[in-house]
C-alpha cells in the first residue's frame, strides 16, 4: 500500500475519527458521500446587458456579441432572452442551434441565458403568465446547453398584502420553474436585483421557503444596497452558482468602484467553481467599457 494518502482520504478519516469520537459511526456509504475539496477555477463569461442599447436598437446582434467575446477571450457568453428575435416568444430551433454551433466552432460556452417576470405581483394570472414564460425558456436553455435560466423575483407593489405573504406566494411560483427546469436539467438562477430582495437575508429566506436543489443564486454585486456589500456577497455565497460582475458596488448608499482582488478573494476561499460572468452599466460605448472592465477583472485575479 502506498504511504501518500490524498487529501480526500484525510478529509473522510478525520470526520470518521470526529464521529467515532462521539460515540457513533459512519455507514460504509456514507464515507464515499464526503465531498471532495478542489481547488478554485474561475472561468470568464460576458453578461450581453452590457450591449443593451446597441442590441435592444438592432444595431448589432448574437452573432456579433459571438465575435466580440471570441476576440477578447471570454471564456463564455451569457446572452439574455430579450435579444433573441420575437422575444418573449421563443426563437426558431434553426437559430438555437445556428447560436449554438458558432459558439462552439469559436469555443465558447453559454454560460446561461434569462428572461424578465415579475412574481411580487399579487394578481394571479400575471404570475401564471410568467411561470409559463420561464417554462418556455427553460427549453430554450437546455436546447442551448445552458446549465441555468436566470429570474427575478420581482418589483410590484404589493399593496395590500405584507411581505410574508409576497414571500410565500413568490417561493410557491419559484419552486414550481424549478421542479420544471430540473425536467431538462437546467437550475433556476434567481437574481438578487435591489428589487423585492434587497439584502442577504432576504435571499436565504426565499431560499429556504423554495428549498430546491435547483434554484441557484444569480449573484448580483452591485445590489446589495442596504449594508456592507462583502458581507452580504460572503452571506449569500454558497448559493451561488453564476453571477453579474459589476464596476461598482454600493457602500453607504454611495456607488464606489468594486475592489475586485477583494471580491475575488472571498470567491476563491468559498470554495466556488464556475463562471464569473462580467456586466457593465450607465453611458460609455461598451466596446471600451466591457475592454477595460475584463482588464481589470484579470489583473486582479492574477493576484488571487
């Protein structure tokens, strides 16, 4: 038998040896359930909300955003619903898969996709109208190969109703998209977006409430508004599994730009591997913007 013993092995012997200790034992199965620990790998995506205008005005389109990030070495692209043609009706099967071989050909993943609902609304039928909308979509992204749909949770008022109410109904409607999403193998990314959910402990609560190993956090670090925005990114960090890298954060109610070897600091010691999708926001020509945002991005992970 070789003397080197892995780090796995370590890890399953000291939780053994700590149960044992306290007078129980581990199941033979339930040693090979212990998770592995692996190092970090991040790998680079391009949120294309950073194109909105020149998108939303039919100036450029998918197939140039493909070019864009084949250019710049992105490791992913993550092209949003509302910029395929007739959105929100779905694309043609003949466009997907036309989207999908370039981006192959050019080496890159798609690193989600998603759509704009609204589930604080108290009416009914609006939410049933979304719920069916996200369902839609959800075919679009496995036929994508995108491994997460991103959702909101919504901005309505809800005037007559309180926030637990909201919260209940908005867990029932998530949690039905994700009993769909996980038909086709494809989570449930919901966005914290300074909207219904403002702050870390509002996302572990829906969380909790949906309690669905395919709803995933969208991380968005640039809504965290209400307090330190690191605090609550290192709260809400294990539900992570994509997210919108932004050139500034709020601290103090005031917009300061991200200090991204400290954000990048807390991903890696989480634990999370995946795609870091970057989006940039307000006026500027993203050609620029999005040029020196993914500079930025990299000489801060050199770093990390």
């Amino acid at each position: 038998m070789s003397q080197s013993v892995s780090r796995r092995s370590l890890l399953k012997a000291a939780l053994a040896a700590s149960v044992m200790a306290a007078g129980s034992f581990i199941p033979a199965y339930a040693a090979s359930l212990i998770p592995e620990v692996y190092s970090h790998l991040f790998k680079l995506s391009l949120n294309l909300y950073s194109f909105n205008g020149l998108l939303s005005r039919g100036e450029k389109d998918l197939f140039d955003m493909l070019d864009f990030c084949a250019r710049h070495n992105f490791d992913a692209i993550d092209p949003t619903g509302y910029y395929f043609p007739g959105y929100p009706e779905v694309p043609a099967d003949a466009f997907i898969f036309e989207f999908k071989r370039k981006a192959f050909l050019l080496g890159l993943d798609i690193s989600g996709t998603g759509v704009r609902n609204d589930f604080a609304k108290p009416d009914t039928d609006s939410r049933r109208k979304d719920i069916t909308l996200i369902k839609k979509w959800v075919e679009v992204a496995a036929k994508l190969g995108s491994p997460n749909l991103r959702i909101f949770a919504g901005t309505s008022s809800h005037e007559g109703f309180s926030r637990e109410q909201v919260f209940e109904w908005m867990a029932k409607d998530i949690r039905e998209c994700c009993d769909y999403g996980a038909r086709f193998g494809v989570m449930i990314a919901l966005q914290n977006h300074n909207d219904f959910l403002k702050t870390a402990d509002d996302v572990d609560l829906v969380f909790d409430l949906v309690n669905s190993d395919w709803l995933g956090l969208n991380l968005d670090i640039g809504s965290y508004r209400q307090k330190d925005p690191y605090t609550e990114i290192q709260q809400n960090i294990g539900r992570a599994v994509t997210w919108q890298i932004k050139e500034n954060v709020w601290i103090d109610g005031v917009e300061k730009p991200t200090d991204y070897v400290k954000l990048f600091k807390i991903i890696k010691e989480s634990g999370y591997r995946g795609y870091l999708p970057l989006e940039t926001l307000g006026p500027g020509d993203p050609y620029e913007k999005v040029p020196n945002l993914l500079s930025q991005v990299r000489t801060a992970l050199e770093q990390v």
